[in-house]
C-alpha cells in the first residue's frame, strides 16, 4: 500500500544534462534575474568567469537583472563593482534591492506621512532622496532606565516604520519601532532584508536584519509587508516594474535556499541555486523529505560562471556560438 507521502523535489544539476535537456532549459526563460553577494562576487573577490555568462545571456536575447538585499551600496557602487562584469553601461533599472522597492511601494500607495527607519546611511538616504520624510535614532548611549524611558516615548506622528540592515541597531531603536507600531493600528510595518545571518567568511557570520524584523513582529503582533527577498510583496514590485506577464518565462538564480529560492518559488519563477554559497546539491537531497519545498531549486550549477559553458554548448550544437 502506498505510503502517501510525495516524492521529493531533487535539482536538476545543468552541467550533467544532455544538449537536447540544456537547448531545453536556455529556451525556457527571457529574463534572469541574479542574486549578487555569492553568486558574482564574496566580501573581497568578484569570482571569475561571471562576465561570461552575463555576455553569453544577453547574447541569447535574454535580459538580466541584478536583484540583490543589499541596500548599504549606493547605486554608484553597484555601477562600478557590476561594471567589472559586463560590457554594457548599467542604470537603476538594472538593479533591484530594498530600498527601491520600498520607495516605489511607498509611491504607488501615494504614502505621504512620516516614516521610522532603521537602516544602513545608504538606505535611509535613498528614501529620503526620494521624498519621503523619515527620522530614526536615537542614537546616543543610555544607562539607567528613565533615560531609556524618556529616549524611546517620542510622541511624532509616525506612519510607517521600516526596518532594514544596520551595522548600528540598537535596543532604544528597536524599542522605539515597537512603541510606534503598538500606538497606531495604521502605521505600516515595513521590512527590506529578511536575511537572519550574513555570511561574510569561513569563520564569521553577521546577524541579519531577520532577527530584528522577527523580534518587533512577536512584541508588536504585527506582520510586516516584506520589501526584500523572500517577500511576496517584493515580487509583486518586480513583476510590476519590468511587466512580467508570464512569471516561468523568469529565471532566478541565487545561492540562498531560504532568500534567493523561496523567493524564486513564492514568485513562480524557475530556480537556479549556484555553489558558491556553500550549500550542495546532495545538502538538499539530504533534508529534502523534510524541507520547505520552496527552498528547493529547479536547477543546480557549480558556479554562475559554468552558465556560460551550458549556452556554449547548446550554440555549439546549432553551429550558432554567441561568446
């Protein structure tokens, strides 16, 4: 008698398909949409061989967009650090993070009210230069308790409080966001990165913003409107912004399971899961009975670079090379 229970979700690993299966895969999507931080580059190196992925892609009529959670980069520093990887000149609207979805949520609800941040320099500058008014602190050090108390209780007429990375998040922030959305029934809990953990080496991880956005969600009974990977209201902003009818005409590529895949999967996208993160095709096959099966890719391949050799190979095989 038959157990009932679903067969597992096992990745396809392109490198070992066979040319008919790549010619397949390549004329299954038009638009990629790529994870930045370990897929294209780690904290010190930009990993080789990306540029020709990128080239071959886009040589095959595919468009590429760079959508990444990391809204401390200036769209100056995403000019310059993608410009080493393509040959192309980039705008805003090759690149998609928090903080621009954010601010275009905020534009196409007409928001116009006060907002709460907390978040990177970068990011809180990018909201402002988009118009929108915004406070954040408190910033200076606090003892004793009725200083805290006089510190957290401010009395502004806060109607949004969003919340992103911070290298500098303290307590009396955290505590003053949950006063403001505790206080007002209609003040809007927005997220931007959802990420809990930062990997940055073998021997160091940063806490995420996730635990921040989790900690106000639990004291402040309030769900938050997720602008960042894997929110579905970030996907709803990207299917808007670049007219996406047919979402498994998208390919997303990343090497988060739980940001870059889920969010592929909540937005019916097709998935690809690179190496470079550290997660393998047999980690998932291991706990895949048991996984969220969003988190689990369509595709797996070694490195982003390796894109280039599966193109290759199928131009090859219709004598029409592209790099």
């Amino acid at each position: 008698m038959a157990s009932g229970r679903r067969e597992a979700k096992v990745p396809k690993n392109l490198t070992q398909l066979s040319i008919e299966e790549k010619t397949q895969f390549l004329n299954s999507f038009d638009m990629v949409q790529t994870d930045c931080d370990g897929v294209l580059w780690n904290i010190k190196d930009i990993f080789p061989g990306g540029e020709l992925s990128i080239r071959a892609l886009r040589n095959n009529g595919k468009r590429v967009i760079f959508v990444s959670n990391n809204s401390v980069r200036t769209m100056e520093d995403y000019r310059n650090k993608l410009g080493r990887l393509t040959d192309y000149t980039l705008d805003e609207d090759d690149v998609v993070h928090p903080a621009r979805t954010i601010v275009q949520y905020l534009r196409w609800r007409k928001f116009d009210a006060l907002c709460y941040v907390i978040g990177s320099t970068n990011f809180k500058n990018y909201i402002r230069e988009a118009g929108f008014r915004i406070i954040d602190g408190p910033d200076v050090p606090i003892e004793g308790l009725r200083d805290a108390i006089a510190q957290i209780n401010d009395q502004q007429p806060v109607k949004a409080v969003i919340v992103d990375f911070d290298h500098n998040c303290n307590n009396l922030q955290l505590q003053r966001a949950q006063l403001y959305l505790q206080r007002c029934n209609d003040c809007w809990f927005i997220a931007g990165a959802m990420d809990k953990v930062l990997p940055v080496g073998p021997q160091m991880r940063l806490i995420g913003s996730g635990f921040y956005v989790e900690m106000l969600q639990q004291l402040a009974d309030r769900k938050p409107i997720v602008l960042g990977k894997p929110g579905l209201e970030m996907s709803k902003v990207i299917k808007r912004l670049y007219s996406i009818e047919d979402s498994r005409r998208v390919l997303f590529v990343g090497d988060q399971p739980g940001s870059d895949v889920k969010f592929g999967s909540i937005s019916g996208f097709q998935t690809l899961l690179v190496g470079t993160g550290g997660v393998r095709p047999e980690h998932l096959r291991a706990e895949s009975q048991d996984r969220d099966e969003e988190t689990v890719p369509d595709y797996y391949i070694p490195t982003f670079a390796d894109l280039a050799q599966v193109v290759l190979d199928v131009q090859t095989n219709v004598a029409k090379p592209v790099l």
